[in-house]
C-alpha cells in the first residue's frame, strides 16, 4: 500500500504483542485523572511512529502549557512521524485553544498534525482527520469537501443494509464480519465505485442490499484514496490481520 497504515496499539498491546506491525500508532495517551498533564506518555516508540492524543478524559482544568509541553517532549523524544488528535467530544473553548496550540509545537517541532473537522478552525496547517468510508457512498463524495487540504483517514471496514421496499430504501448499519459470513451461502459481487463487496437478496418488503469491507477491499479502497488527497491511515492493530486475529 502505497498510503502508510498505521496500527493503533494500547501499551498493553504494545509490551506484548509477539510482534510490533511495521508502523505503529501509540493509543494511551489522554488528559491525566490526578494532574494538570498528560498520562500514559511511551517511554520508547520505535522511531517514525503515530502519536495520538485522545479525549476519554475529558478536559477539565488541566494546563494548556503542560499538555503541550508534554506532548512536544513525547514527539521529540521518539522520533514521531506525527500528532493525531483523537478526540470524539465536542469541541469547546478550552480544546480549541489547545488544538491550536498543539499545531505551533508540532511546526515548531517539524511533525505534522491531524484533527477532526470541528478543531480545523484553530488548526488551518492541520490534516483532517476523518472517520471510515461508508460503504453506500463512494469516496470521492465522502471526500470531496476535503480537497485541497491534507486528509488522514480511520481505516476500518464497514458494512451495512439497504433495503428497498414500497415506502423507498432504507439503511442500516451492520457488522460487516456478519455480512461476510452470510455471503458465504450466495454469489457476492465487486462494485467498482464503491470498493466494497455485496450481495442481495429477496425478502417479505422487497429487495435487500448488504454491502460491506473485507481487509482486502479496505486495502484497495485506501489506494484509491491516495489521488483524493488521503496521505495517511490509523487503524486498531487488534482488528488488522498483523494481530493473528480472523477480520474483515
């Protein structure tokens, strides 16, 4: 793959996984429970790897220099090949400030930087950081109004059912290693624009579409995504075929 993949580890993961995939996205770093910091900082990384910051605790009276004085420390000190803010809360005054923040040190650091669209206001240097491509939608309109900007994508397989039926079509969302094991029992197709797998099937409404990702159409679709404007992809080791475990 021509886009480099990140796999997301936790420090457990990290400390005992048999072997380290070959780029790494470090998954443990938060706003601290007991301080004015961070925690879970990675005392080594192998040089070139992802360092993400993430919002499970929530900013509560921490200090702005603190966080960024860490974090800077951290992306100096291993080597990193990037900053990735994680966050899934909405933003508020106090984490936009640190967004932008975050994005002087990671220039004056020389390491890029990635945030979800909410933060890019305080970040306009940033990458935008975006989740999975649906499976229904092809990715250039997921992506198009992204263009000209730097994009970093969440690569996971998604799947999902659509239903038409008297009443128009109807979508919902699905495990696609669910979908996967049903195809097994019917012919399955490729779709060109799309990038994913499907088959149909008839029931008592209608007709029924189920759509979804295996590895190796995520892998394709990342590929594809490189002349939209993608420059990087994180996904969760655990659900990657490097970590030993059956995925889609």
């Amino acid at each position: 793959m021509s886009i480099p993949l990140y796999l997301a580890m936790t420090a457990a993961e990290f400390s005992t996984a048999p072997a380290l995939p070959p780029r790494i996205a470090w998954m443990a770093m938060h706003f601290s429970v007991s301080g004015p910091g961070l925690s879970g900082r990675p005392h080594r990384l192998p040089p070139g790897s992802l360092v993400l910051l993430d919002d499970l605790t929530p900013w509560c009276g921490h200090s702005l220099e603190s966080v960024c004085q860490e974090t800077t420390d951290v992306l100096l000190r291993t080597g990193a090949a990037g900053l990735l803010l994680d966050f899934e809360r909405p933003p508020t005054e106090e984490t936009l400030r640190l967004a932008n923040c975050l994005t002087q040190c990671c220039r004056e650091a020389g390491c890029p930087i990635g945030m979800p669209p909410g933060y890019l206001d305080h970040g306009s240097e940033a990458a935008v950081f975006l989740p999975p491509l649906p499976c229904h939608r092809p990715p250039e309109q997921v992506l198009e109004p992204f263009q000209g900007r730097e994009i970093w994508l969440e690569a996971a397989t998604c799947g999902c059912r659509v239903a038409l039926g008297p009443d128009g079509p109807s979508l919902t969302l699905e495990n696609p290693q669910l979908l996967e094991a049903e195809s097994e029992s019917m012919p399955t197709f490729t779709d060109p624009h799309l990038h994913c797998r499907y088959y149909s099937r008839l029931n008592e409404a209608g007709v029924e579409l189920a759509l979804y990702d295996t590895w190796e159409m995520l892998t394709r679709k990342l590929e594809h995504c490189q002349a939209l404007g993608v420059t990087l992809a994180v996904g969760i080791w655990k659900r990657s075929p490097l970590s030993g475990k059956r995925t889609t």
